[in-house]
C-alpha cells in the first residue's frame, strides 16, 4: 500500500438531494479528518475506486452504472461509509425499503459505539430498511426510534460486510441532522419564542425543539465521533486525525466572554484581576458609551484581553432593519478608537431574526466568532442547547457554508440567573463541575463563558471565580475570541496526506500554521507498542500513547508557519499487522 487519500463524493447537480453533501467535509474536520479529498461527481465524474479506498458517499441520486461500480470496488476491498442511500443504491446490496419513515426519527446507539445511551434527537426522516436476505452478513451499529423513543425494529446505521470490503448505511442524511440540532429549527426562525425576552433570540430556535432530557449530551458531537468511530474502524488502513486541542494533554477548552453593559472601571478591574489569578484570556464587548478610558483599554490588551463593540440596536424603531446599520456604525467607531477590534462578537440583547439572516452582515464587518446562541432559559445553563461546546461553521439552508463560526455559550451569569446564583449557588457549581467532567473525561467538548464585570462585582463572583478555579485545576486553558477562533481557523486549514512504505507511515500535513497534535490510532485489540520511532521533518520526538473517544492513540506534535509541509514519520511494526 502506498499513498491512501480518503474520499468524499458529493454531486453539485442535485442541489436538493445533495444541499448538505458540503457540509459534510465540515463535519470531518470537526472530528481532525483532514484528509478526505472532496470529489464533485458531477464535474469530475465518479472516481476509479482502489480496494483500500476509504469512501464517504452523501447523500444524491446515482446512474445505475455508478452504482454498480461502488458496489464492485467494496466487493473487492473499498471500504464505504454512504449517507442516505437511494433505494436503488440499497437493492445492488441486497436491502429492501420498507417505503416508510420516522419523522422525526431519533438514533438509539447500541454498546460500543459512540453515542451509546439515551436515543440521540436527529430532526430529520429516517428511511426504514431491512436485509432483502436473510443470510446477509451486517450489524446493526444503531436503531431506529421514533421521536417518543418507540424501537422500530430497523436499523438507523447498519455496518455490512460485502466480500473483501466493508460498507456503512446511514439510513439519514447525518451533515443535514447535525445542522438542524446545532442551529435549530427554521420554522421557528423571526418568532420570539421565550417568555423571558420580548425580540426574537438564537435560543428562540430551540424552543419545543431541544429534548431537555439530553440537554447535558453535546448530540452534535456524538453524532460525528460515532461517524470517526465507523471511518476508523471500517478503513483498510490507520486513519489520522488532529486532536481538538492544541496540546495532548488539553482534554477540554474554554473561551471566555465578557458584555460591558455600562459596567464601571472599577469592576472590569475585578474581573480582569480573577482571570489573571487563574490564566485566563477573555474578550470584552464594549457599549457606544463605555466608561473604560483608552489607558485601560491598553492596559488590558496587555494582560491577552481583546476588544469589539457590544452592538445595541434598541435605538432603531425597527431592530430587524436597523441591526445591520449598527453592526455597521458601532464597529467603525471602536476601530477608530482603539485601532482594531476582536473578529468575535456578541450584540447587546443579541437579537436573531431569520435563521441566519445576520450572519453575511457580521462577516462583512469582520466578525468570523459569533456568541449569540445561550444555553438558556434558566434550567438550560451549564448544558448543550447546540449539542455541542465547541465552533461549527455556519450553514444556510440553501447548503451554503459561512466562512464564520457559531460558538454556543454554554456558562453564564445573565440577569435571569440572579435568583439561582443568589440562593443556590452550590447547585450550580455542582451542574457546571458535572458538565466539565463530562467535557474532560469523555467527549472533550468545549466551554462557551461569560460574564458581565457589573455581574461579576454584584453577584456572581462567588459562581465565576469557582468555575474559573475548576477549569484551572483540570488543566483546561481559557481562551479569548481571537485566539480561539485562531486555533480553529488553522485547525480547519490544515491538511494531510498518508502514505505507507513496509512499516514505515508518512504523514504530510500542509498549510499548517502553528501547532496542532497529530493523533494515529494504534488499531487491533492489542496494547500499543510503548516507543514507536518517530520524527517531524528528520528530528526525532517523543511520541505519546493517550486513551481518548475510547481508542489509543500515539500523539505527535506537529508545528509550521505555512510556508512548507511537515513531514512525519512513525515506523514501527505493528502497522503491518494492523488491519
């Protein structure tokens, strides 16, 4: 085996069929697959597939003959993961539809497997199907549930062997069900839906529409690592991946957020002081009249704090068409104050009309890291109103991807809090020291906080500075916007190639900038080898062996400035025998 790119098929064509079949590449960078070369069927045609290729099909309409060419090449060997298979594609491997669906229909992960418990909302149809034979050889990796939690009997993920190969069904359109639990529900989208705000507000989005009993499950993120998960253990050879954080040891992140609402210097001081007591960065969204003079503006960007307006668009009779004008106006006044501000932004109140209506504006005015999305009401803080704690990049409804990302704000200390964090703070730090433990241990998502310096002086110190001190004990660094959204940007834009020469494994990893942690799972049942040669462009390192997402994986630390590849190499036996 030699060079081994995995693929992704989508077809530009079907628009309808294939709308997410794009954001399906943002779903494997989410998860450090950056190697999968995006193939458009429609104008390259479909590929030459080799036995040991690692295909992922999304969801579109195939010419008989195409179908027939997949099917040959898993028959000899390729290994294929396909999101909502067409009927037709279903009959060349011997499964019948049962022309009947769940919708919406819920996923209900079996032992093993990423996801396993509760049955994981998808918002989207499940297509029911069955073995046309039944001698069939497949599992069934999760079942199908109706929205109530009732079992249909048929799978909603099924894994096939089909002779020398593999192939996985997703029997819905997984990169669309993702995008419906992380940014909600259209239908809602313009609607002032919570009792607690008279506009309409991201959060809105959610009502009656977020399972509160999986509010504590980042779904979003389980529903991808079960997608690595079958990638990995279905591909003919290791698959790399990056880790999500910048060091091995970081099982978690936070990035920290700040709205000024008319706070004085005095309580910025105080929550800038507890940050620095715990080495945390934050940005700070500063109204039109900020009380905060020019010197301790500078003084704070010393400390790693950063700045952008806190956009207030009550003064406009008409939010809707006057909040663009503000985002407009208010950040051309803070630039011209202070030079420049954060690519990160949370509007005053954050109103959130359409279902992503504002976001060209925001990225036409610099912003690339948007706060808008609260885990609220009340008994949704410290949990996943967005299935997830860490970026995605926005996602329209026409398919089309935003170069800009929504980071949920999972902790916080809003006005409605006050009651909670007054009389049962204790609750609190227990729900948030439970959600970190669940971040750190098991599904290492991230951690949208905020806090207001006049909160933060008034009333809820006692609640911020403890989730501080709990992030801090657990090793987990606090970012500001722009340094997060950094770190995601070279995440997203690093690539790698792998090639394999007897047992040596190299990988080339392009457009890097900065440091990332390269992951390469040890693969079989066995314990991993303990000191695997290992060097990065001809220098030997140390390599280190981390349990993470219930796998072993050799970490390798990979740094560059862009202007040329890194080159790694792993040599060890084991490879040989791996698969």
């Amino acid at each position: 085996m030699s060079e081994c790119q995995p693929l992704l098929l989508i077809r530009s064509g079907q628009p309808e069929e294939n709308c997410y079949g794009p954001f399906a590449q943002e779903l494997l960078i989410a998860e450090g697959l950056n190697g999968f070369r995006v193939v458009d069927i429609d104008a390259a045609g479909l590929p030459y597939l080799r036995p040991e290729d690692l295909v992922v099909l999304t969801r579109c309409f195939l010419q008989q003959s195409e179908i027939n060419a997949i099917y040959e090449a898993v028959e000899s060997g390729a290994r294929l993961v396909c999101l909502q298979p067409s009927p037709r594609l279903l009959e060349r491997f011997q499964w019948r539809s049962a022309n009947s669906v769940l919708y919406s229909g819920r996923v209900l992960v079996r032992p093993g497997y990423r996801g396993a418990g509760a049955p994981l909302q998808t918002h989207v149809p499940i297509a029911l199907a069955e073995p046309a034979d039944p001698s069939l050889h497949w599992e069934c990796v999760a079942e199908a549930c109706s929205d109530d939690g009732q079992k249909s009997g048929r799978p909603a993920i099924a894994r096939q062997r089909v002779g020398a190969g593999e192939v996985v069904f997703y029997f819905f359109d997984l990169p669309k069900a993702v995008a419906r639990i992380r940014f909600g529900d259209p239908e809602l989208a313009s609607f002032a839906t919570m009792e607690i705000w008279d506009w309409p507000h991201a959060a809105g989005l959610f009502t009656g529409y977020l399972d509160d009993n999986l509010r504590h499950l980042p779904v979003a993120d389980l529903h991808t690592q079960l997608l690595a998960q079958l990638l990995s253990a279905i591909s003919a050879y290791p698959l790399t991946r990056f880790w999500y954080y910048e060091e091995a040891g970081h099982r978690a992140a936070a990035v920290f957020s700040s709205d000024d609402d008319g706070s004085t210097p005095e309580q910025f001081r105080e929550l800038t002081d507890a940050l620095q007591r715990h080495g945390a960065h934050g940005t700070f969204y500063l109204v039109k009249d900020t009380r905060l003079g020019d010197d301790e503006i500078a003084r704070m960007r010393g400390l790693g704090h950063t700045f952008a307006p806190h956009i207030d668009a009550r003064s406009d009779s008409d939010m809707f068409f006057g909040f663009p004008g503000c985002v407009e106006e208010e950040s051309a006044l803070l630039r011209a104050r202070i030079g420049s501000t954060s690519v990160s932004l949370q509007a005053h109140r954050a109103p959130w009309y359409g279902y992503q209506s504002y976001v060209p504006h925001f990225v036409r005015n610099g912003y690339r890291l948007l706060m808008h999305y609260l885990s609220a009401p009340v008994h949704r803080l410290n949990s996943f109103l967005c299935g997830s704690g860490r970026p995605s990049k926005f996602v329209a409804l026409d398919g089309k991807i935003h170069d800009c990302w929504q980071q949920p704000l999972i902790t916080f200390d809003d006005a409605s809090l006050i009651p909670r964090i007054n009389n049962d703070c204790a609750t609190l730090l227990g729900e948030f020291e439970r959600l970190l433990e669940g971040c750190c241990r098991e599904h290492h998502s991230s951690i949208g906080l905020a806090s207001h310096p006049v909160s933060f002086a008034t009333y809820s110190r006692p609640f911020i500075e403890a989730c501080l001190a709990a992030l801090a004990r657990k090793g987990v660094p606090v970012y500001n916007g722009d340094e997060w959204c950094a770190l995601h940007d070279r995440r997203h834009a690093a690539r790698v190639k792998q090639r394999f020469e007897g047992d040596t494994l190299t990988c080339t990893v392009s457009n890097l900038t900065g440091r990332l942690q390269l992951m390469i799972p040890a693969g079989g049942t066995g314990a991993p080898p303990a000191r695997p040669r290992v060097s990065v462009d001809g220098a030997a390192v140390e390599g280190t062996w981390q349990r993470r997402l219930g796998e072993d994986y050799l970490f390798v630390p990979v740094e560059g400035d862009g202007s040329r590849d890194v080159q790694v190499h792993v040599d060890f036996t084991p490879w040989g025998a791996m698969r």
